[in-house]
C-alpha cells in the first residue's frame, strides 16, 4: 500500500470493504431453495468507487483480499470498472469475504456476510497507507466498519487524523450491528471519526448509532455539533435530509422506481453525492442526482455493474422516474 502515486489526479479515494456479493438469480426464493447465482465486485467503500468511475471520475480504493482466485477476480474487476486498484492488498492465510443475499422485492433483502475468522478489509495497517496521496485526493471516503477492529480502526482513524479535513473528507457511518457488541462500543470511535470528517452521511438507525438522536433534523444539527460541514440523512421513503454549517437545507422526496434489489442504491448514492460535491452543485441538485442514482440501481439485481452512467442520470431525472 505505500507505493507512492500521482495522488493529486485522485477525484475520490474509498478505504474499507471489499468482497464478492453472490445474489441469486431468482428473485421471491428463499437461499435454501435458489439454485443459481450472479457473482460480482462489492463492498460498501468499493461499490462508492465504482460509481464515481462510472460518473467519468478517477478513482482508487485502499483495502484488501484474500491470497486466492476470489482475490485476482476483484483486482480484475476494479481494473474493469476503471478504479486504480494500486492499494489493494493480499493477506495470506485470511479468505476473500463473500456475501450473499437474498432478493424478495420491494423491502426485504436479508444479508448473510462470510468473513471469518476475519475479513482481510479489516488488516489495513496504519504504517502501510500513502499518507500523501490520502491527503491530496479531492475526496476521501471511510466507513464504519472501518472502525470496528484493529488494524483497520486505527489505519482510519491516523489517515483521518493526517488528512485533517483538507479538501471533501465524508465518513459513510455504515451501521452493520453485526460487525460490532453494540451501539455503545461503536460510538466513541464514530465521534473521533467525526472530528476529522467534513460530511456525514447515514440512515436513521445510523445517525441514531452515531448521535445517540433518531428524528432527522435533530440528528443532522447534531452531526453538524460533532464537527462536519454537511449532514445527509437518509430517511428511506420520505427521502434524503442535507443541512450545512451556513444553514442551507435541502429535503428531497425518493424518485418512483420499482425495486427490484436495493441493497446498492446507498453505495450509488454516495457515488452520486461525491460526483455532485466535486461539481460544485448546490445541496438540492446534489441530492436530487444523488437519489436518481440510488434509484436506479434498486431497480437492478447486482450493485456494482448497476452503477449508472451520467446519461442514466439525467434520463431518469428528466422522466420524473426509473422507467
């Protein structure tokens, strides 16, 4: 990992969760039954990788796999979806993760990790990370499962530390219940992150984990308190909550799509919300992007090929809809 790089071309750099989502290719089937699956690229910081490269941005994930075929298949992978993968690392003796799920639309979408004895993503060590080009990037992306056992912890917590808020730093609160004992035990890691982060981005059990506060506007003002510039509230079907430091606010109801899988409409929002932030736009055509994007991809089986392209974009905000 501390091969040095042209860091400042970097638009985003992700760190934390890599593996291989298997979803099955019958939707309404219980994993008992299914017989057949889809294999594909996934993991939360990843996917958010993938999806600023589909935007036409250069990108780079810091994390780390298995010595094994699982491995080789998600370096090829990144390469294909065009995200420099330079910091992806093998641990020997430690598996690859995989993840299935199963698919019963429009709510209900059960997720069965495979990570032990560990996940190779939570080895990333403090003393191998390019602290120069984590620094430069215009944006840097962590996540909370990061933050939920060493090494990884503390590799989050010193790039935080080092980059120290210069440019667009977003900590993706990413609540996995079971990744960690309880709430309590995650917070106080969560607020240090938050010290070092710019923006906040969460569901309502997430900033709950994060805040200790549910309701949303209470939840974003005390983001804001715990030290970042821009809080995003997710609030499912009554859409997405932005307020900044300067006291703008933008509240943008879901775009009307069928779902179909919507285990990666968070990642390709995030995606869209980095592309937005990079942009320039204002908070309401941010998250209005942003929400289009997440949309789309709910309304497709896989998460990281789902990520959409620009056009895709801008179609389904033109017809009001994923069609």
């Amino acid at each position: 990992m501390a091969e040095s790089a042209e860091s400042s071309a970097y638009d985003l750099i992700t760190m934390g969760r890599i593996g291989v989502d298997l979803y099955p290719l019958q939707t309404g089937v219980p994993l008992p039954q299914v017989t057949s699956f889809g294999k594909f690229l996934g993991g939360s910081a990843t996917n958010v990788a993938v999806a600023v490269a589909r935007l036409g941005r250069r990108t780079a994930v810091v994390t780390r796999t298995g010595d094994d075929p699982f491995g080789a298949y998600l370096h090829d992978a990144l390469r294909d979806f065009g995200v420099d993968d330079r910091w992806v690392t093998p641990v020997p003796g430690l598996p690859t993760p995989v993840t299935f799920c199963e698919v019963f639309p429009p709510d209900d979408f059960p997720l069965y990790f495979y990570r032990l004895p560990k996940a190779p993503d939570l080895e990333i060590d403090a003393h191998e990370l390019d602290l120069d080009a984590i620094r430069d990037t215009r944006i840097f992306w962590v996540t909370g499962t990061g933050l939920s056992e060493e090494p990884s912890r503390t590799a989050t917590l010193a790039a935080l530390a080092h980059r120290a808020k210069s440019g667009t730093t977003v900590f993706d609160l990413d609540w996995r219940p079971m990744f960690w004992s309880d709430p309590e035990a995650a917070r106080p890691f969560y607020a240090e992150a938050l010290r070092h982060t710019t923006v906040a981005v969460g569901n309502l059990d997430e900033v709950e984990v994060a805040t200790g506060v549910r309701e949303p506007h209470a939840a974003a003002r005390a983001l804001l308190d715990a030290g970042v510039e821009l809080a995003v509230v997710k609030q499912g079907p009554k859409g997405v909550l932005a307020v900044n430091r300067q006291g703008e606010s933008a509240e943008v109801p879901p775009l009307p799509v069928t779902v179909l899988n919507g285990l990666g409409a968070g990642d390709a929002f995030g995606g869209s919300l980095c592309h937005g932030l990079l942009a320039g736009w204002d908070l309401e055509r941010i998250m209005r992007h942003a929400n289009a994007a997440g949309a789309i991809v709910a309304s497709r089986l896989e998460c990281s090929s789902a990520m959409p392209t620009p056009a895709e974009v801008e179609q389904a905000l033109k017809a009001g809809a994923v069609l």
